[in-house]
C-alpha cells in the first residue's frame, strides 16, 4: 500500500479555499494505534468550526478533518487488545489532537476511540454517533438510571444529538419532550420517539410542556440564551440543565428561580470528558445498538472528492446527517 486518498487542510479558513484532496503516505499505526479503513466519515458542526479557525489554530503541517466514521481495523499497532484486524468499527474524536481524521481512505487513531461496531448496527448508523450520541448520553447523565422513570426535555429534538437523547431516553424509560421549529423537524422527532412535540414558533412551549406532561427532571438543551426562560419555568426540584452547544449570544441566568429549583447547569463539551465517563457513554451507546434502539438520522452523502459541499451543508445547517465517503 502505497498512498492513501485524503482531505487535508494546511491553513483555517473558507471550506473551498482551504480544502484539497491529496494522496498522502499510508499513516502505519504506532504502539496504542489503530488503522482504520473508513466506509463512511461524518460531518459535525465541530469539524466545519474547527477548519474555519473558530476553535483551534492553523494545523502543524496539515490536518485530515472529521472525528467521526466507521469502517474495518486494517492495521493493529503495539499494545492494542480487544479489537481485531478486519472488524467492524466506529470512531470517534478521531481528530482531536491528532492529524489523521476520517476524511480519508484510511485513518489512524488511538485504540480507545475505536469501537467494535455490533452487528446489527449499519456503517451508516456507525459512522453517525461518536460526537453526537456520545454529547447525548453524557447530557443524559451517562447512565440510562439517570433518566428511567423521569421526564427529559430535548430543545432541538430533530438536530443529530437531540436525536440520539430522545432515543436514549426512551429506551431508557423516559418520557420525553422535544422542541422544533417546523413541522418537517416534528416528524423526525416524533419518529425518533418523542412522547411530545412541541413547535417553539407557534406555541407557548412552557405552558404546552406543562399542562401536558408536566414538570421535567432533565433538559438537554442547545440553545440555552433563547431557551433559559422556558427551561427555568418547566423544570423540576433538583432538576439539570445540561447545555452542549455555545451561541453568540450570552444568556441571561435567572438566579432567584434556579436557585428555588435547586436546579444545576451543567456544560458537556465531549473534548475534555473524563476517561470513565466516555468508557460509560461508549458503553451506553454501544448496548443501545445492539437493543436496537438507535437510528440515523436522514443521510446526504457525499464523495470524498466533495468535502468542502459536504462541510458547507452542514454549516448552512443542513437538517438530517451529512457523511462522506471516501
């Protein structure tokens, strides 16, 4: 094996400024390394911000994009156990400190973020978790004991991690409420689970949450400067907050009403979680699948030769999955 085709950026900036398709020295994998050969890369918000210099710097030298995939073990380095050459995976945070993503033919990364992908589990479904069902478990409070039994509020239900915490909460043994802004966002929701649907742009989504199912125990929220008043009017005693995304806007907190919950804000930000707690997302995730309880969102696939559309769809925020093949 000679060469391997990858998406590379050497500076941040414009997808289509920065973007190019190369072939690059097949990476061998070092001691603590797997080589991976991808079937399908998908595209998170986190990747297109990363390329455009919002969160990180210029690359050392060059970077392959994306932190998400699945595919085959090619390769196995030094110290490796439990995975075996030709198996099944799913990758996540392939990209974080590291130079080989999954925009590629082949991707090298640590062995613990390289899961054995159950059988019944799709390389579509694969390559569509890691970053956000993993931010969706986490959110969840990593376990399903946290949520069984009590009422969660997803804003943003039809986006890809508001997706997987309705089906994680569900098969958890949740009700679940879920927040969208059109009716073509309310079917993926409904789809994914929701007990109940409520559209922020044509009703009053506190009173609605209330008089339907009440208080909740839990939100797992996106948007939290646009939501922290309907978030503090629903929640419950003791109830968490836990908010994964950032906004230009910084929210107002409402101390006194917060305080009177008892209520706690928590932020998930999958790049510095614990080792324990991702291995109980990871296996979270993982046991979820082989009970059948996830499923991708719609996907638009691309080619690796479109990466820069690939990225731009889902910066102009493109509803459904968006992955790349190499």
């Amino acid at each position: 094996m000679g060469a391997v085709k990858a998406a590379i950026y050497r500076k941040t900036g414009q997808a289509q400024d920065v973007l190019e398709v190369v072939e690059l020295p097949v990476p061998e994998p070092k001691a603590g390394e797997v080589r991976v050969a991808i079937s399908a890369s998908g595209v998170n918000p986190t990747d297109w911000k990363a390329r455009a210099g919002l969160t990180s710097g210029d690359p050392d030298g060059f970077q392959v994009p994306h932190h998400d995939g699945a595919g085959r073990v090619d390769a196995i380095g030094p110290g490796v156990t439990g995975l075996a050459v030709g198996q099944r995976v799913w990758l996540y945070l392939a990209a974080a400190e590291n130079r080989y993503g999954t925009a590629a033919e082949f991707a090298v990364v640590p062995a613990e973020k390289v899961v054995p992908l159950p059988d019944n589990a799709s390389d579509e479904l694969g390559a569509c978790l890691g970053v956000p069902a993993l931010t969706a478990a986490y959110c969840l409070g990593g376990d399903p004991d946290a949520v069984r039994g009590r009422t969660v509020l997803v804003a943003g239900g039809a986006g890809a991690v508001g997706h997987f915490a309705i089906e994680f909460a569900k098969h958890a043994g949740a009700t679940v409420v879920a927040t969208v802004s059109s009716e073509e966002k309310g079917e993926l929701a409904r789809a994914a689970g929701a007990d109940l649907v409520v559209n922020y742009r044509e009703e009053d989504v506190a009173d609605r949450i209330l008089k339907s199912v009440g208080r909740v125990d839990r939100v797992v929220e996106v948007a939290l400067a646009a939501n922290i008043r309907i978030d503090t009017a629903v929640i419950a005693p003791r109830a968490v907050i836990a908010v994964y995304a950032g906004e230009g806007q910084e929210p107002r907190i409402p101390l006194l009403e917060l305080a009177q919950a008892n209520a706690m804000i928590q932020f998930a930000l999958m790049y510095t979680v614990s080792r324990e707690d991702f291995d109980r997302v990871v296996s979270w995730t993982n046991a979820a699948m082989e009970a059948g309880a996830l499923s991708a969102l719609p996907i638009t696939e691309y080619s690796l030769d479109d990466v820069a559309a690939a990225q731009l769809a889902v910066e102009k925020g493109a509803v459904g999955k968006v992955l790349v093949r190499p």
